[in-house]
C-alpha cells in the first residue's frame, strides 16, 4: 500500500511539471503593468490565515535590479531564487533577459511576473508566501520560439558567509536541508529576548521537479557562472553539480533539466521552508509536498475576493494606482490571526522587516492605518479596533500598547502625584472608530466603540488635565506617549539629547497643543458617533464641551504676533519655559483645522504659513518643523525624528483639516505632495518608509511601516466625487 501511494504521488508530481498553471486574475481592476522602476511595493507575507506571530517569515522581492536574478529575501534569512540555463547559454540576472520582468498583479502575499529570459521562452512567474514557513516560486514556462530549446534550472538558496550549515540531501523528497543562525540584534531595535523567536533555524529548499544534480558552494554567484557553463573544450567535461551533502557554504543549488519543443509548456515550482530547528521536520516537509500537487489558482482568486470592496478609482497616472494597491498590501501584510491575549486579529509595525519595536502591539497612532485599510476589509479593521476595547482597563484606560500580551501601559513616576502613572498613547480611538463605521455601517461596532471611547475619554480628562484647567498635558512619559519623539523642538531639552529620557522631555510641564486639540477631536467624534446611536442630549454636550475647549485653545495657545498656535507653560500659560520660548513652529500647529478649532480668520493665518516656501511648503511633504528654525533639518539619517522628516499621517491630518475649511485645491496639493514622497520612493528601492525627507530622495528609517498604507485613503479622497 505504501508503494502504492509513493508511485500514485510520483505520477502526480511528474503530472505537475506538464499541468498548465497559467494563473489568472479574473478582476481586470487588479492588473497591472509595473516594470521594473515604476512605483511599486514588493514585500509579501503570508495571509493572516497562514500566519502566526512567532516564527513567521516574510520576503522582499528584488524584480528591478539589472545585476541580480529576480530574488526573494527574508530579513537574516538569505534569499532564493533561480539561474536559467537555455541551450547551454547561462543567463544569471535580469539584467541580461531578452525581455525584462514586469508585475502583472501583486497581492499581499502573492505577485505575478512575465518575462522572456532568452530569446523564445515566455516565463509567467508566481512568488507565492504560502504560509509563515513556507514561500514558494511558480514557473509556468513556455516555447513560443519555432525551434526546440534544451532548458536547465538551477533553484537556489544563499546566505552567505560560510552561514548555510548543510545537513543532508534527502533524495526522497528531492531536498536540501541546511541550518543557520538568526540574531536578535537590530540596528533600530533588537528582538525582545524573552519571545520565542526563532534564532537556530532549518532551511528546506525543494522542487517539483527531479533533481539532475544538485550542491553546495563557498564562492559567489559570478563563480558558480564557471560551475554551470563548464569549459566546452574541457577533456572531463562535466554538467553535474558537486553533491555536496555536509559543511558550511554560501549557498546550495538544485538543478533540473527539461526539452520544451515548439509550443510545449511546463509548470515547476521551487520551494523554501523555514522553521526552528525545534519544530518538526517532517510535518514542513510533508506540508509542502502537498503543495507541490496543489493548483494555485484558488490562491489567486481569494486575493482577487479581498479587494472586491475598495472603491473603483479611475485614475489619471499608473503611478497613483500602484500606490493605491499597494498601500492595501502594506496594511494587509501586516496582521496576524487572534493569538494569546488577542481575541481578534491584530497588526505589527512590520512584518518584513522584522524589528522589535515595529513588531510589537497595536498603538493608536499606527492604528490610524485602519482610516485606510477598512476599505479593504471593514470587519478585520473592527476586529484590530476591537483589541483596544477588549483590552481597555476599568477606569478606562486604553494604554499605550495593546495585543497578544495584553495591555502595556509602561508604568513612569509622577511628580506631581508623587507616584507611577500609566502611559496611555495620542488619543485618537474615537475618530478611527467613528472614520471605521462610515465605512462598515456595523452598529453593533459603532455602540461597543461610543461606550469605550466615552470611558477612555473620561480617563483622558481625570489623568491628563491635572489642573483642572481644560487644556491638557502629556504624562510622565511623554516622549513615547506624545508619539513626537526624538529632536522635538519644543518638548526636547537639549539638541542633540544630552539627557536621559526623563529629564530631556518636558511635554508633562506644559498646556499641550497637539494633545488638546487631539481630545477635540475625540469629543466631536464621540459627538458624530452619539447622533448616530440616536443620542441627541450626549451628542449636544460632547459638542459644547469640544466647543469649549476650542475656545480655550484660542485665548490661550493662539500667539497673535506670530499669528500661531503653540503650547503654554503650565503654570503661568506664557510661551516662555524657563530661558525658553515655546514659540517654534511645528507642524501640530495646523491641526487646530483637523480638529475645527481654528476661527476662519486665523485659519487663513495658518494656511499663509503652510504655503510659505521657506516654512512649510516643501517638495515631498509638509515638514514636522519650520524650515527656518535653527533645529530644522531635511535629513532622516534614523527613526523617530520631529525636525524636519514628513511623517504621513501628520500630513494627512493637514489635507483634512484644509477640506474642512474650504481649501480643497489646497488639500489635493498636498496630497500630490505625498504622492511624490511616496511614489520616488517605491520607484527607487519599492519601500516605503517610516518617515520621509521634505526635501531629498536618500533615506535611512525604519522601512514598511503600516501607518504609510494612509495613501489609499488619500488617494480615495482626492478622487471623491
């Protein structure tokens, strides 16, 4: 019986390299044409089904770079990808295909590519993130030349260094097994070293089809050109690979040989595991042998069913609609199922690549992302929402982290209260929810948010406006809480951070203008949210009470000489801190018209300052500091960075509060304005990027953060009828 089912599973192997897998995308909204510098983003993952939080691994693809094959790399785990050999000529990289690669469709965790690597060979190209272990290459290859062409594969996995432990060369399954060492190090942020993540772990790279050779290298890839094109005129002439089946190497090949005549067509697949070494061996392998046999067209036709909902934008530029889907990508590819603590599904900052601090939990800021992704899919937009009201302590807090390991609220002494008190994050969980349900019509979500956002706002108003005085500060740890961070000209001590974190922010000692117009905000969304639920006397008082504090912001943070808004010292509500003046221009400035507390007249003040060159308006985006400030700069040389870096999501806030005022031409150039930022650079390396620069294209933050999927809904807006 066991024969029996290895030969029936032999027929369908040999079966799978002649079946046609010429995939298809029914939906002709989701096609595309990108070449190779056009902007898209190239990071899969595996759809949250498939996914665990541990354990997971997610892929760059590389498409556009002349010098290299097209590669798939997963942060410290190396990349895969394939040599072509047509009629003994080696074509290496896509530098020197006959007719270079472009994406045709490009999913969460799947993208498709066309190609002619030689003269003849038409090639549809499937990279496919099957699941957190297991990424695979689909190869649907046909001759469409008139002649018969010998064609020769050799499937690769490098890692470099001497770093690929190989362990064995399982005929049976036609597989290299390796192992290597992952690090918990990270240059922005290390792993957290109590998690389980990986750090020895097992490669597995296999194919559909029969191994005609197969090895293992310690040289480079220009190297291994001498290994498979062989001396012609050599006496000992040999075409097989060196069997290598232990020690350290750079890399480890497979290789397969195939005859295509006139018209034939063959499908073969390519396959990378990745695991602990701890985990099973045999359940990856078996796993993927299924996969080997398993049509990958139902794959393709879910992803097809998850952007049936996002709004039909007929574009004017390719540009805009390949940053329009790909934003969804970016949001998407970056939840997880429920797990632990996490009842419903959740994101990270990022998946790929992964960091510690942007693998963490859920904080509102990011969750901002959800104004965008709930076009995509409104219930897992609630679902990630819903974390936050699961998890919402009694007295109301929603802390400043959230997820499978349940609220963290980092504990930081008060002065003051001579005590700990909670961090909480930038309050803007009633608007996500309020922007959420326009879109998923749930009542039910709508009645659950109104409750919880009522009790966080009340929380809000007890623990962050100590004095009582309706204008409200930042707590004890404001520097993460304030989410300005690092180079914050008006909360940071010292330039260049001479102090400790405590000592160097000082947003706990003063009236803060972003937080209090941020609890405008709250209060009229709660307002929206109230009327809605048929609640018109809470409706009422949630607007006079943002109406009131709206009138506060304006006798007290409105400086009429500069013609600003800016935060007041505590105690004295003066814009002077000790030596210093709080009078620095800053981009909350202008979210005095997101939050409609700016009277029209000043309106027209702050949009003179948002126009002016030499302030605010800036090639790529709205700066967080005035160009003309002495602490100003256009570098992002690192993360977290409030002097000078466009963060988009701030900049959204800007569009918006401008549309609230009338100024929609003004909105849209803002929007062209981030569009350009964005799109410069998906078109250089097809990342995006925690921050961006206002006036130059070299970066170097934290990439793929899931706040930038904001793009989708700025480019919904700007289109809106």
């Amino acid at each position: 019986m066991k024969k029996l089912s290895c030969f029936f599973l032999s027929l369908l192997l040999c079966f799978n390299i002649s079946f046609a897998q010429q995939l298809k995308v029914s939906d002709s909204y989701l096609k595309i044409s990108a070449k190779q510098t056009d902007p898209l983003y190239t990071t899969y993952t595996s759809a949250m089904e498939r996914s665990r939080l541990y354990g997971d691994k997610g892929y760059k693809m590389d498409y556009y770079s002349d010098h290299l094959p097209i590669n798939y790399s997963g942060d410290q785990a190396g990349r895969f990808y394939c040599v072509w050999k047509v009629d003994q000529v080696v074509v290496m990289n896509t530098g020197e295909f006959f007719r270079k690669p472009v994406v045709t469709s490009s999913f969460p965790d799947m993208a498709i590519i066309n190609y002619q690597p030689f003269n003849g060979i038409e090639v549809q190209e499937t990279f496919f993130v099957y699941s957190s272990s297991i990424a695979m290459v689909n190869l649907q290859i046909k001759n469409v030349d008139k002649i018969k062409h010998e064609l020769e594969l050799y499937p690769i996995l490098e890692l470099g260094n001497d770093s690929l432990l190989i362990k064995e060369f399982d005929a049976g399954r036609n597989a290299y097994v390796t192992n290597h060492h992952e690090s918990k190090y990270r240059l922005i942020s290390s792993l957290y070293k109590n998690a389980p993540y990986p750090t020895e772990t097992r490669d597995y790279l296999t194919a559909s089809f029969p191994a005609y050779s197969f090895g293992g290298y310690h040289n480079s890839l220009e190297a291994f050109y001498n290994t498979i094109k062989t001396d012609f005129y050599a006496e000992n002439r040999n075409d097989s690979l060196n069997k290598k089946q232990n020690g350290l190497v750079n890399f480890v090949s497979l290789h397969g040989k195939f005859s295509l005549q006139p018209g034939e067509e063959i499908n073969v697949c390519y396959f990378r595991g990745w695991q602990d070494q701890k985990e099973d061996l045999q359940k990856l392998a078996d796993e993927i042998e299924k996969l080997k046999i398993e049509p990958l067209q139902k794959y393709v036709d879910d992803n097809v069913k998850l952007f049936v909902k996002i709004p039909r934008i007929n574009f004017k530029k390719q540009d805009e609609k390949l940053v329009y889907l790909s934003s969804f990508n970016l949001a998407r590819g970056n939840f997880y199922p429920p797990a632990e603590k996490a009842n419903h599904n959740f994101y990270v900052f990022s998946r790929q690549p992964l960091w510690g601090w942007g693998h963490g939990h859920q904080v509102l800021h990011e969750s901002l992302s959800m104004l965008a992704y709930a076009y995509l899919d409104p219930q897992s937009a609630q679902g990630s929402q819903r974390i936050y009201i699961d998890q919402q302590r009694e007295d109301g807090l929603i802390a400043y982290r959230h997820g499978p390991r349940g609220l963290q609220d980092y504990p930081h002494f008060s002065k003051e209260l001579n005590k700990n008190m909670s961090t909480t994050s930038a309050p803007f969980f009633s608007w996500i929810n309020w922007e959420v349900y326009k879109v998923s019509k749930d009542k039910n979500f709508l009645s659950d948010s109104y409750e919880s956002g009522t009790k966080y706002l009340k929380w809000l108003i007890e623990n962050r406006d100590l004095d009582k005085d309706g204008l409200y500060e930042w707590g004890p740890y404001g520097i993460i809480e304030n989410v300005r961070d690092w180079y914050n000209a008006v909360f940071q001590v010292s330039k260049d951070r001479h102090l400790d974190i405590d000592k160097e922010d000082i947003s706990d000692e003063l009236e803060c203008v972003d937080l209090t117009l941020m609890m405008i905000k709250e209060m009229r969304s709660l307002a929206k949210m109230a009327k809605e639920l048929g609640q018109k006397d809470a409706s009422n008082a949630w607007k006079e009470m943002a109406d009131l504090t709206s009138k506060l912001v304006n006798e007290k943070m409105w400086d009429d000489s500069s013609k600003f808004y800016y935060s007041i010292n505590k105690k004295d509500h003066t814009f002077k801190f000790l030596t210093r003046d709080l009078r620095r221009m800053e981009i909350i400035g202008f979210l005095a018209l997101w939050a409609e507390a700016a009277t029209k007249d000043r309106a027209k003040e702050l949009v003179k300052h948002l126009t002016n060159p030499e302030k605010f308006w800036r090639k790529y985006g709205i700066p967080t500091l005035a160009a003309d400030d002495v602490w100003y700069t256009p570098y992002v040389d690192y993360c977290c960075k409030w002097n000078g870096p466009v963060w988009l999501l701030w900049n959204y806030m800007v569009l918006d509060g401008l549309k609230k005022y009338g100024y929609k031409n003004l909105a849209a150039e803002v929007a062209d304005k981030m569009m350009l930022a964005v799109s410069t650079q998906l078109k250089k390396n097809h990342n995006f990027w925690e921050s961006y620069s206002p006036d130059n294209e070299v970066l170097n933050s934290p990439s793929n953060y899931i706040w930038d999927s904001i793009m989708a809904r700025v480019l919904i807006e700007k289109y809106k009828k």
